[in-house]
C-alpha cells in the first residue's frame, strides 16, 4: 500500500514539473547605429531628419521609419523588431535624409545593409543633394 502511494506522490509531482516548463521567447531583432554625413556644414534650425528601415529590393516598401527635429549630425537610431516578423526573404536596409523647410538637404544614396546579412548595427552616410 505504502509502494502504491509512494508511486501516485512520485507521478503526480512529475506530471506538476512537467507543467512548469517555461519557454522563453525569442529575443526581438535591433537594428541601431547613427546617420550621418561628412560635409563640414552646419545644418539650419529647423532641420529634420527621417530613417528608414525599408525592403532594399522593393521600391517604396518602408519597414519602419522615425522622423524628428535635429540640431545636428551623427544622429543615433534604434529599431526594435519581434523576431517573428522578420521574413527571411526580405533584404533590408537602413536609409535617411535630412530636410530642411520641406527641401531635402543631405539623403543616402548607398546600401546600408542589415538584418538579412547577420549585421545589426550600421553607420548610415548621408551626401549633399546636389543642385543645392
């Protein structure tokens, strides 16, 4: 009797442990560094920047994307993705631009890759547009 009561004690604990398994979730994707640009020039007060993280095969697809008024450059950036919507077959990458009274003033005109290259921290070189 003691072996029989013994043995339900046992299986009722195991089947408890069993129930306190606790998964973790997988950890969100960040994609940060800073945008900025080489020129020694001054921007305007006033001036705002906007970064992307867009689909770098698909023209106009913004993944996520923050603007705000800025004083000057290199600017920070962070993203914060959860892993589960990053798809595989998605190139991205990190654009910006700075604008200044509605006219853009300094913009990418290179590849920032990341994410889909394992690289998720990237400085971002803006240039002049030209005819400015």
């Amino acid at each position: 009797m003691m072996a029989k009561l013994k043995a339900l004690v046992v299986g009722a604990v195991v089947l408890m442990l069993a129930g306190c398994v606790t998964v973790e979730p997988e950890p969100p994707v960040i994609v940060n560094g800073a945008a900025g640009y080489l020129e020694k020039i001054a921007l305007p007060q006033g001036s705002a920047i906007t970064i992307a993280v867009i689909d770098l095969d698909t023209p106009g697809v913004i993944i996520a994307q923050k603007s705000f008024d800025i004083a000057r450059a290199p600017v920070p950036f962070k993203f914060t993705f959860p892993a589960d919507t990053i798809d595989e077959s998605i190139n991205y990458g990190v654009v910006a631009m700075i604008q200044y009274q509605g006219q853009i003033i300094f913009q990418t005109y290179d590849r920032f890759p990341v994410i889909s290259n394992n690289k998720f921290t990237t400085e971002v070189l803006m240039k002049a547009v030209k005819g400015r």
